[in-house]
C-alpha cells in the first residue's frame, strides 16, 4: 500500500460490487466523490436502463463479475456461520466492506473491523452517515506486516470465549508468507471451538497456463497501483497451513461453484478466476 492512502484496491473493489448486480448498495457511501456520488446513480438507474449495466462489466475486465460472485458466496457462508452460532464478526482487511451495514442477520452480532489505519481512517469518516445492522461495530487499526492483531482484538473488546466468524476476503495475495502464518496464528489463539474462517486467497496459477500475457498484465496491474501479488499458495498448502493451527476444512470453492447457473458472470470473472474461498471450522 502507498503511505498515507487509503487501499486503492479496497476502494475498486468496492467499486466494483457498487457497479454488480445488487452486490452492495453502501457502497457509494464508503467512495470519494466524485466516484461515491456517480455509483449512487448508477444504482439507481431505471429498469429499462438496465441493459447498460454489461458496459462496465466487460470493461472490468472481469472484476465486476468476480466480485459480485465472491460478495455472494461469502454472504451465504456468513449467514450459514451465524446460523451454526457465531456472535462476532471479525473483518480482517476490511476495506470498504459494506456488510455491517447492509446484512440483517448481523442484528445479533458483534462486528470488528480490522485494517490498516490509513484505510480504516478513510472508512470512518465516510461512513459516518450510515447505520449498523450489526449489534455493535468497533474499528481496530492494524498493520498486518508489523502488530500483532490479537492483542489489537483483546484491547478493543473481542470476546474470544465464544465462536467468532472470520473473513479474511481478497487480503491473503498481498501478503508476504511471514504475514500469512502471523495473522492465522492470531486467528486460531482467539477462536472458540465452533468458530469459522472464511478466507480467500489466490492459487500461484492466476489465469491458466494458456494465458501468459493475460497472467504478466494482471501482476503488472497490482504492482504498479503498489499492491504487489506476493501471497499466492496451493490449496493443499492452504488447507495444512489452517490443519496447522486447529481448522479442518469445510469447503474449499472456485470461481465456477461461486457461479452455479450464472455462467456469463463466470466466464468474464476469467482473469480473477484463479481466486479460491477456503471455508475453516476451529475443532
Ligand atoms: C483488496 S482490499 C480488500 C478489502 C475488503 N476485504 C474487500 O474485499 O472489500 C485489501 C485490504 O487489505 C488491507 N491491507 C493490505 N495490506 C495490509 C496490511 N499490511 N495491514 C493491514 N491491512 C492491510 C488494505 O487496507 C485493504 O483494505
């Protein structure tokens, strides 16, 4: 990340699921204007406009679709967790994560939200004109690289007694392996038995062999905006490295799952598609 700024991939991201379908609609709230303001009319575009919205899908070159399906696989397994008897959310990277304020079945759930003080501070102040869902929201400001976030969690109130729900969404290919293994150690030290991870993470093969130069523009992108891909691992890496410190698997999904009959959204998300969401339950 550039010092000072706030994640410039948080706010595409989020950008992105502003632009998706119905993905997230506080996300206008958490951008900058000129860009916060602009998304909010397209969200309310009419219904005979709708057929615009292919536009800024197939120009994302496939970050509109992949997130809109990510957004919607990880809402589903968050409710499966609370539903299982999670009562704290803890949002690792949080970005402009939209969810606190946006999902019903938080009302009895205590939400963290953890990230780089630049981004977390930007996030703060854009998010002062909307209303939580969730029964309590605390923002905790960590640098993954350099603070411990367990006791960033123990100081800011997090109850680890009981199960928590983790999502750890787009942060693992930006770290450094080091930051990976720290982070997880956290993770497991403050998970009650019962609580789950939900983290995803990129497979070193980005976009498939047949694709090299589609693979060198897609690590040009990231570096150049200073967010380097530097995290990439193999899911039976990814899977030993959660066994390690008490998760067993529960699910590990592509893209292609994500997607289930939605196969145009599948097939532009092609560039991101090598982005797995790993599904953990502490023993
Ligand atoms: C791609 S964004 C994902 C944001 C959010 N999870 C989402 O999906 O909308 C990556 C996030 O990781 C955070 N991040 C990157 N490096 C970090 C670090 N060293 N410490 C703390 N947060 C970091 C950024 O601030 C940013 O919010």
């Amino acid at each position: 990340m550039k010092d000072g700024r706030a994640s410039f991939t948080a706010m595409a991201v989020a950008a992105a699921r502003a632009l998706a379908r119905d993905a997230d609609p506080t996300a206008p709230s958490l951008l900058p204007a000129p860009l916060g303001p602009a998304l909010r009319r397209w969200q309310s575009l009419p219904p005979w406009a709708r057929a615009l919205r292919l536009a800024p899908r197939l120009a994302s070159a496939g970050l509109v679709d992949h997130l809109d399906l990510r957004t919607a696989a990880i809402d589903r397994e968050l409710r499966d967790a609370v539903d299982a008897g999670a009562c704290t959310l803890v949002l690792l990277g949080a970005g402009f994560d939209g969810r606190a304020y946006r999902l019903e079945c938080l009302r009895d759930v205590d939400v963290f939200e953890v990230d780089h003080p630049d981004t977390s501070a930007a996030k703060r102040r854009r998010a002062a004109g909307l209303t939580a869902r969730s029964r309590s929201l605390v923002h905790v400001e960590v640098d993954f690289d350099r603070t411990s976030v367990a006791s960033a969690l123990a100081e800011h109130g997090h109850d680890a007694a009981h199960p928590t729900v983790w999502i750890w969404e787009g942060v693992t290919p930006y770290l450094p392996a080091d930051a990976i293994a720290a982070t997880l150690e956290a993770i497991a030290d403050r998970s009650a038995a019962g609580s789950r991870l939900l983290m995803t993470y990129a497979v070193p093969d980005l976009v498939g062999r047949s694709a090299p130069v589609l693979e060198a523009v897609v690590r040009w992108g990231f570096a150049s905006l200073g967010e380097p891909l530097r995290g990439a691992m193999e899911p039976h890496e990814a899977r030993a490295l959660l066994a390690r410190r008490g998760f067993s698997t529960l699910r590990d999904t592509t893209a292609r799952q994500w997607a289930g009959s939605r196969r145009l959204a599948f097939h532009l998300a092609r560039p991101l598609r090598a982005e797995r969401l790993l599904v953990g339950q502490m023993r």
